[in-house]
C-alpha cells in the first residue's frame, strides 16, 4: 500500500519551517554571542546561506526522486546498499535524537510547572506525537501549520516592538574576538537550520513534488534566514551583553526588558511552540526512514506496514517513537551534538550524490529543479560541511561508531541477501572502465517514478511505442538500403510480402522525402487492412542520407496505417513532433545505451496526451 500524496506546497513551507525554528534561536544565541559578540547576527545569516546552498542538491534529489526516505533513498541509489543502510540510520536517528530534544524541551516546561517526574512527561509528550501521526499526515500537518503560523507570529511581533528599543551603542565592539570568529561561529549555530534536509524524507507524500519541493524549502529557508538576523539585531541591541553571554533563555529575557510579563510569558509560549513544532516534524520525517530501508529489503518487511484506516505507516511510527523514548535517558548536550554531526554527514553525502549521479549519465534521471553552477556549489558544499563535520563530529564519534556497526551488522545478516537494485556508482565506473556492468533496472526504477512525479497518461501511442520494434544501426547508409532493411524486418508483421512493402515505402519517398530534418525522418504509408496502426523505431548512429538537404538522419519514426486510422496517424505524427522538440532530445537520442534507452526517450517525452480521443479510435 502506497502513502497518500496530500501536502501542499504551504505544508512543505510549515514542515520546513517548524523543523528549522526551535532551540537554535530560543537557546542558542547567548552561547552564540560569547563566541562572537554584536556580529552574531551575521553569524547566523552566513549558516542559513550556507544551509540555503548545502540544501540545493538536496532540492534536485528530492524533486528527481520523490520518494518516502528522501535522502536515504538518493544516496542509496547512487553509492549502494552498503553506504545507503548507515545514511538510512543515521538519518532516522539524528531525526529522532533532535525530536527528542524538543520534547525534553517540553517536558522541562511542564516540570517547571508542575514539579512533576520529567522522564514521565517526556515519555507521555511522545506519546500523544505518535497518536497523532497515526492518525494521519493530513492531521499531522494541519497541526504543524497552525504552530508555525502561531510561531512565526511571535517572532515577528517581537521584532516589530523591540527595533524602537535598540541601543547602537551596543553594537560599537563588533567583532571582539575578531572576524573569524563570525565564520566559526556560523559552524556552532548551523543545527538552527540542520533539519532542513529531512523534508526530503516525505517527498513521496507531496502533491506536485516538480513545485512544491524547491518552493517550500528555498522559501523557509530565506524567510526564517532574515526572520533570524533580524531576531538577532533586536536581542543584541536590547540585552545587556553580560547577561546574554550567560542566558539560556535570551529571547525571553530581553523580552521581558522591553514588553514585561506579558513579553517574557509571549515568548516563552513562542519557545514551547518551536518545541512541539520541532518534535511533530521530527517524527512525522523520522519514521518514513524505516519504509524506505523496508521497501529495499535492507530491513524486515513489518516496518513498512501501512495502516489502512489512517494510510500511516503505523509500525514505523511506534519503532521511531521507542528510539525517541530511550534516547530521553541521555545527556541534553550529547543528543545535540550526535544530531548535529549526523545532520551534516547526511548534507555532505547528498552533494557528493549529485556528482556521482549526473557523472554517470543514467537518462532517466530527471530532476524538474537542477542546481545551477554544477559542479562547483557541490564541491564548495562538500569541503564546507566536511569542515563542520570534523569541529561538532568529534564529540559524539562513540554514537556514531555505534550506530555505523549496528548499519553494518543489519546489512551483513539481512539487506546483503535481499537488496537487488543498482546505483549510480556502478554505471559510473561503467563509464570509466568502458565494461557492461549493468542491466536496465536503475533506468526502469527512475522511469517507474517519473510516471509517478508527472501523472504521465498511458493513452494509445504510449502503448504504441511502449511494444514498437526498436532497430539500433551503426553504419553509415542510403534511404534505399534502409527501407530494405524495415520491408525485411516488417513485412511477416504486417502480412504483406516483403516486396510489395518495399515498393509502397519507396513509392512514398518519391513522391516527397519524408525527411523532416537533417536529425529526423517519419516515413508512413496507407496499408489496405482495417484497424490497424504500427511503429517502427530506428536509431541509425552514423547517419541516413535522404536528400541533399537531409544527408545525415539519425531518428526514424516508421508509421504503417490503414485508412480508417487517419485521424490518429496525425496525432502520432504531432506526437512525434513534439518528443523531437524536447530539450536535449537529440543528446539523449544519441547518447542512449541501447533499445530500452531509446524507448524510455519516447516514452518520457514531454508532448500532449489525449488518452480519450486516442483510445476511442483503437
């Protein structure tokens, strides 16, 4: 059973968002501060670039393969099973290490409260999260709509009254540990915007993945970027600097310098907010990692059991929320920090990804949004956040150790046996060595998705092309010889003795070539026989000389017709037409590994489909 695709472009913003907005702007900046002084704000502003670039490739991935797992799912098809099973961990678990900050975050509110047990409110603040996305992502989402809407309310109002309160003096000594510390400090604050790449993971649940994917990440990433520094201006500007250096709560307590109570109480309602926020999308993302290893066989079938009543993967859900519940027995900074490290390995590998992807040439790779500047906002990508990996990634290296052994012995006792796929890497180093490697399994997938992605109609001439006969030539050739070639191959086809096909095929071109361009021919003749339509296909690589003008044409479209087929011969020959237009069509026509590359070219092709008009006439 497939997850429903119900979110919207908005969702995606508010999924983005809420995991982005949470202790990196309500905890953060007074230790942010202590690193850099006044500039912090620009600090703040270089990681959301920063995250704003890493995230791009991310975008491409996301939109080229929409599928439940997101980034697992891209990296395991491009380095392979073995790699793909720890990125898939480590991903679940940096997800669920970060949710369960949050909801420590909340069970400390309530202990603050109340005076109650805190493990206790942790474990039934989890609870009530994985009740609710049992019940739906429709729910769940709804509910991370209206908390950051609410969330993004406070931080404005907070802004807009505190600019009046500013004190330029300051911001007189800048940068007392001096500029580089701008850029260090860029690297601690970058966990404000580390879960942002884990939107991807709900890509196959997204409406219209080709919009909504790049629209909703590049938007909350520039809004909460500005929403940031701005925040950063205000509590800078308003707070006296030896306090901010030892505050754990400096949003609400510069609020209450300039709002009171009612600031103080308005912000920390914003805090809570970016928790439950933080926690509801940590699940809501955590638990799609288990579907997708599932769904490979890295992992046992149970955790990708759907629930029909609700269309949630409930098994996945409880596991996700058992793993939050137990890491709410470690030390507050160390989730951190194992989050982190993780988060930014996972931003490194999805750069690299793209690399070894579009190196490998596999046509069916299509992203609706590409990175500009390819290759070298990757390269800048994977050195800047290999730096960050090796300043936070140290600390929690014993977690990490643990996590890749307990990857590896899933994959050495399970997945090794199971996983059947390809990735990119092998078709890559097919490239290299010159040496088959590969079958068609890699494309087909990547085909099978992008029937998904577009909603591509399967009307008559798809199903034409989809069990046409395909001819690859590679010698240089006349039109004559060519139609020797298709009355041999098409004659017992057609029931029509090779001879006589001939003829009619030569009788056509005499008449007028039926070259269009110097690239593509569509040679069609009118048979005697009723209710019938064929296509051959040809792929000559050196050429068919068809005139002066047309002397070297590499694609030929055979169309054979009865009479009472005329309305869909000329449907066909548009159809043909506009595949011909296609962007790079004559790159990839020529390029094609062979007969089930060149059909995928036709198949995917980009042209008007009218399955009812087209069908009527079969």
């Amino acid at each position: 059973m497939k997850l429903k695709s119900s979110l919207s472009t908005f969702d995606i913003f508010c999924i983005a968002s809420g995991v982005m907005i949470s202790s990196g702007i309500f905890i953060l900046p007074g230790l942010a501060f202590s690193r850099t002084g006044p500039s912090v704000f620009i600090s703040y502003f270089i990681a959301g670039l920063a995250a704003l670039i890493g995230v791009l490739s991310i975008i491409e991935l996301s939109t080229a393969m929409p599928k439940a797992g997101g980034d697992y799912y891209f990296i395991t098809r491009s380095f392979g099973p073995l790699i793909g099973i720890i990125s898939g961990f480590f991903s679940w678990f940096a997800l669920s290490f970060k949710a369960a900050f949050a909801i420590f975050g909340i069970a400390e509110l309530l202990y603050s409260i109340t005076g109650g047990p805190l493990i206790l409110f942790g474990i039934l603040v989890t609870l009530f999260f994985i009740v609710l996305n049992i019940l739906g992502i429709d729910i769940a989402a709804k509910f991370q709509v209206f908390i950051v809407l609410g969330l993004l309310a406070i931080m404005i109002i907070y802004i807009l009254t505190g600019i009046s309160g500013i004190d330029l003096d300051r911001f007189k000594n800048f940068t007392p540990r001096g500029i580089n510390s701008i850029f260090f400090t860029a690297g601690f604050v970058f966990v404000s915007f580390g879960g942002l790449l884990k939107v991807a993971s709900l890509s196959g649940e997204i409406k219209k993945p080709k919009i909504s994917i790049p629209m909703g990440i590049i938007s909350s990433t520039v809004i909460v970027t500005i929403i940031y520094s701005f925040l950063l201006i205000v509590l800078v500007g308003n707070s006296i600097p030896e306090q901010l250096v030892e505050s754990l709560t400096p949003v609400a307590d510069s609020a209450k310098s300039f709002l009171g109570n009612p600031g103080f109480l308005l912000v920390t309602v914003a805090a809570l907010l970016a928790f439950i926020s933080t926690a509801n999308a940590g699940i809501l993302a955590a638990s799609r990692y288990p579907i997708a290893l599932s769904n490979d066989g890295l992992v046992p079938n149970f955790l990708s059991y759907i629930y029909p009543k609700f269309n949630t993967p409930l098994t996945a859900i409880i596991i996700t929320g058992i793993v939050i519940i137990a890491s709410l027995f470690l030390k507050l900074e160390y989730l951190v920090k194992i989050a982190s490290s993780i988060i930014i390995f996972s931003y490194l590998l999805s750069n690299l990804a793209v690399i070894v992807i579009r190196e490998s040439k596999i046509q069916n790779y299509s992203p609706s949004f590409k990175v500009p500047f390819y290759p070298w906002i990757q390269i800048f990508s994977i050195i800047l956040f290999a730096i960050l990996l090796v300043e936070v990634g140290l600390a929690a290296i014993e977690v990490i150790l643990v996590i890749i052994i307990l990857s590896l012995m899933v994959y050495l006792l399970y997945g090794r046996k199971k996983y059947q796929q390809e990735f990119a890497m092998m078709y890559l180093l097919e490239r290299i060595i010159n040496k088959k490697l590969t079958t068609y399994n890699l494309e087909e997938e990547l085909k099978e998705i992008l029937h998904d992605r577009d909603s591509i109609i399967v009307d008559r001439f798809h199903k034409l092309i989809d069990c046409s006969t395909i001819i690859d030539l590679d010698r240089k050739m006349d039109w004559k010889e060519l139609f020797k070639i298709i009355a041999q191959k098409c004659s017992e086809e057609l029931c029509i003795e090779e001879k006589e096909l001939l003829e009619l095929l030569n009788e056509r071109e005499q008449e007028s070539s039926t070259a269009i361009t110097n690239f593509l021919a569509i040679p069609h003749i009118i048979l005697e026989k009723q209710k019938m339509f064929k296509i051959l296909i040809i792929r000559n690589s050196k050429g068919v000389h068809f005139s002066e003008s047309y002397d070297s044409v590499k694609a030929v479209f055979v169309l054979f017709g009865s009479r009472d087929q005329r309305q869909f011969h000329l449907q066909a020959l548009s159809a043909i037409a506009q595949i011909a237009q296609n962007k790079d069509f004559e790159k990839k026509w020529m390029n094609a590994k062979g007969i089930d590359n060149i059909r995928d070219i036709c198949l995917l092709g980009k042209r008007k489909r009218e399955a009812n008009s087209l069908n009527n006439q079969q």
